[in-house]
C-alpha cells in the first residue's frame, strides 16, 4: 500500500462602519473596516436554495465578490470560519486568509460560501465558492460564481474545478461530491477549539514545540488580515463556528454520501446486519459473519505487504510501531524545519503551511512501544484472522477499529475505501462518523428490516449489540 500524504484546508472573519465627515481623508485601516452594503433590493429568503443563489449572481446590481458577500451577510444566518492556509483550487497564505461562510441550523448544513482576500497572487481571486446541501436529492452540489468579467457568472452543477478536489478522478462520485476537511490538533483553523491550547500544552499533550508556536503566531497574522483587508469588510461583525463544529458537519454530510454508498454496493443485503453491528461499535470478531462470508472475504490488494506477510499477532503489533514510529520521526523532522517558517512570520511574510511541511498529526511524543522490556510467547503462537491484519493496518493509519472492520468487509471484497474520511488524500486515519441514522434511513424508504433495525439502534449500545449480533448469526 502506498503512503499517502496529508493536506488541509482554510475558512475566515468580519468589520464595523465608522461615520467620517465629509472631505475628510480616511486611514487606510478605516476603509478596511467600512461595511460594504448589499446593491441588491430583493432579499434572500432564509431557506435558500441554489436557485436563489443563482437569481442573487444575475442582479445586475452584483457586480463585485464584496457585493456578493454583503448580501449574503445581510440577508442570511451565517457563521465564519478561518483558516490561514489552503491549498484547494480557491488558495490562500497566512495574509490573505480562506473565509468560510457557513449557514447551518443545529449542526445540519445548509449551504457553505468560501472566498480568499482578493489579492492579485493568489488562485481564483475574483471567484465564491458555494457549496449547497442539497436534502432533496441528499448530496452537496458544488458552484463557482465568477467576477472576472465585472459581473457574477455562476457555473453549472459540479463543475471540473470543484470535482477535481471533491470528486475521484474528476468526477462526481457515487453518493455526490466529497466533503474534505482535514482536523488534525495543530489544523490551518484559527481559534481551531480543537485542544491545540497553552493549557493543552502545559498538561503535556505531546504537540511539537515548533509547530505549537508557529500556530500562535500565523493565528495573529491572519486575524490581522481578516481585520484590516477590505475584501472581508461585510463579514468581521459575523458569529464564528469552530473547528469541532464544522468538523461535526462535515462529517454529517459526509455519512450520508458513505451511506448511499454502502447501500449500492453488491451483496448489501447479504452484509446488511455486520454492517449495522459494526456501525454501533459491536463487532470485535470474524463471527459476525457465516463462513461463507469469510470465505469470500479473500483479497488483500489494499494492505501493507508486512501485514499480509505476519505470521503472528506479534509481527502485526511490531508493524504498527514500526509505522507510528516513522510518522513520529518524520513530525520530528518536519518540526525543526518550520523554524524556517517561524522567522518568516517573524519578518511578517505571509505564510502557507504545506508539503514538505505538513505534520502527521502534531504529535512528536514517542509512540508506546508495547513489547519493550517484554517477551510474551503467546502473542508468537496466536492464530490471526484476515480481520485483524486488516484491524492493525488500519490502526497503522491511526485509525480505529470500527474504520478496521469496514476496509475488512469491503476491501476484502474487492471495493475500496480509502476516500470515506473527509480528508484531501485518501486514507484510513479516520471513521465516517454517523453512519447509522443515514444507513437507517435508507431502511426507512427501501427495506424490509427497518422496524427490527430502528428497534436496535434505538437501545443503549450494551443492549443493541447483543441484538444486532443475535439478528446477523439468524440470517447465516
């Protein structure tokens, strides 16, 4: 299996008007901060769709990306999110900031507008992205809306700049375009409410030196942009979401594309209880599944060659650490060179944290070796099923076991899963999140089996394992 690399993206912030008499000259840092007022007369309606969207980017009173956002300020709930670096098609620095404008109504998107600060340098400068949560069709649909001509000019559905992030291969994938964002402790989000702290720091928590400060300080320069840049004049003033929130959003929306996925897949309904059972966190086991199940269960094209060559549980644990140990080397490395970066910001350039630069998680604590100083004889005798190598080459990615038990029924199929997780490469590090109630869903309108499962998932997970488990031996 090849290693794949880690990236991360960006979001933004807001200002207030100051009243100055006429003729009077106005400071540079007071026109940044003067509101842009929406040229539009027919407000948005506070359940937009993309149509609405549509019709605003045809007003011929909408002739810049600063009267675009002033309407979207003025006539929608939304809330901001800062990052001070991406490298997504609509890119950003440290100084010129990614802003995201994120309408959402308890934790449920609705729609998602994203613009850089306009600077001459930077890629799809005069452009607003629009991401929109379509629930009727259950897929996010992608926009661009264009300025470049001296008026708006909004793209059709999904086009090729968007999908060549969120989609495979350039195209919209089964279940709709993916959602990506990357939340590791140290991530691009300012004011990120992810534990990356001074006090997360003194109790210890292992973040790298180096990166915890050049964190503190980028956090200062973008917000300064985000202060004093006159492209985000109209959105200072908004409420702001967190990293943790948007995180949960995300990963809202996209369970629900796994889950429409899952339920195409062949032999769904042969599989349909082990699903659900390792959903809930219950499957710890091959016995979930009837043997003829595992015998089809065969192929092994996705694991890590050392993991298909152990002979014992003990070959898997060593590989693990093996693994954790170079992600913790290379955090290492790449902490001693963002002193570089350090100085950059110290002589106030503006900033982008990329590749080589991108970290393995922040950490630069030394993994727990579990065999040192030990011998145990019978993890050398233990016999290992196709599940835990499959379990343990997940958790060489940081994964978890629910994430293990999932490549086990897939990719031991044939069907890969390495883009489920909303980051920008594919990978394994992280679960789909709320599986279930998209799964149950999808029972609700198609299945059979939707009252026993409703029933199931309804119950605390000590009395809805032993069900589920119960309900996936009676259909061997």
């Amino acid at each position: 299996m090849h290693a794949r690399a880690r990236l991360f993206l960006p979001l933004l912030f807001f200002a207030t008007c100051t009243t100055i008499p006429k003729g009077e000259r106005r400071p540079a840092a007071v026109q940044a901060k003067e509101a842009h007022a929406c040229p539009a007369k027919m407000p948005l309606p506070e359940h937009f769709s993309a149509r609405d969207i549509r019709a605003l980017s045809e007003d011929p009173s909408i002739k810049t990306v600063e009267d675009m956002l002033a309407c979207l300020a003025r006539d929608l709930k939304l809330e901001t999110l800062l990052l001070h670096t991406s490298f997504a098609a609509q890119n950003s620095d440290s100084k010129n900031p990614r802003a995201l404008l994120v309408s959402a109504v308890k934790r449920k998107v609705a729609g998602i507008f994203t613009v850089n600060s306009g600077e001459a340098h930077l890629n799809q400068n005069h452009s607003v992205e629009f991401m929109f949560n379509n629930k009727m069709r259950g897929e996010a649909e992608f926009y661009d809306i264009d300025f470049n001509e001296g008026h708006a000019v909004m793209s059709a559905l999904n086009p090729e700049a968007c999908m060549n992030c969120h989609g495979i291969a350039s195209r919209v994938p089964v279940g709709g375009p993916k959602m990506l964002f990357d939340r590791d402790p140290w991530s691009r989000v300012v004011h990120a409410d992810s534990g990356f702290t001074p006090q997360a720091d003194a109790s210890g928590f292992g973040f790298c030196t180096n990166r915890r400060k050049l964190h503190y300080d980028l956090e200062k320069q973008t917000l300064n942009a985000f202060r004093t840049k006159p492209r985000y004049r109209s959105l200072t003033s908004l409420p702001k979401t967190t990293a943790t929130d948007f995180d949960v959003m995300m990963r809202d929306m996209n369970s629900r594309r796994i889950a429409k996925w899952i339920t195409q897949t062949p032999g769904y309904q042969e599989y349909k209880w082990a699903i659900f059972a390792t959903a809930f966190s219950c499957v710890a086991n091959d016995e979930v599944f009837s043997s003829r199940q595992i015998a089809q269960m065969n192929d092994v094209r996705t694991l890590h060659e050392d993991v298909i060559q152990a002979r014992n549980s003990h070959d898997l644990d060593l590989f693990v650490l093996r693994q954790q140990t170079e992600r913790w080397k290379q955090s290492l490395w790449i902490d001693d060179r963002n002193v570089a970066l350090l100085e950059a910001v110290k002589r106030n350039e503006p900033v982008s944290v990329g590749l080589p630069d991108v970290d393995t998680g922040g950490q630069c604590r030394k993994p727990f070796d579990r065999h040192e100083g030990k011998e145990n004889p019978a993890s050398r005798a233990e016999r290992i099923t196709l599940m835990e190598r499959y379990a343990k080459d997940t958790e060489a990615w940081g994964g978890d076991l629910e994430t293990g038990v999932f490549q086990y029924i897939f990719e031991s199929r044939g069907m890969n899963i390495s883009d489920w997780n909303t980051q920008p490469t594919p990978g394994y590090g992280r679960g789909p999140g709320m599986l279930r109630e998209y799964l149950l869903d999808h029972e609700k309108n198609n299945g059979p089996d939707y009252a026993v499962l409703k029933d199931a998932m309804s119950r605390m997970q000590f009395e809805a394992c032993p069900l589920l488990l119960k309900l996936a031996k009676q259909r061997f």
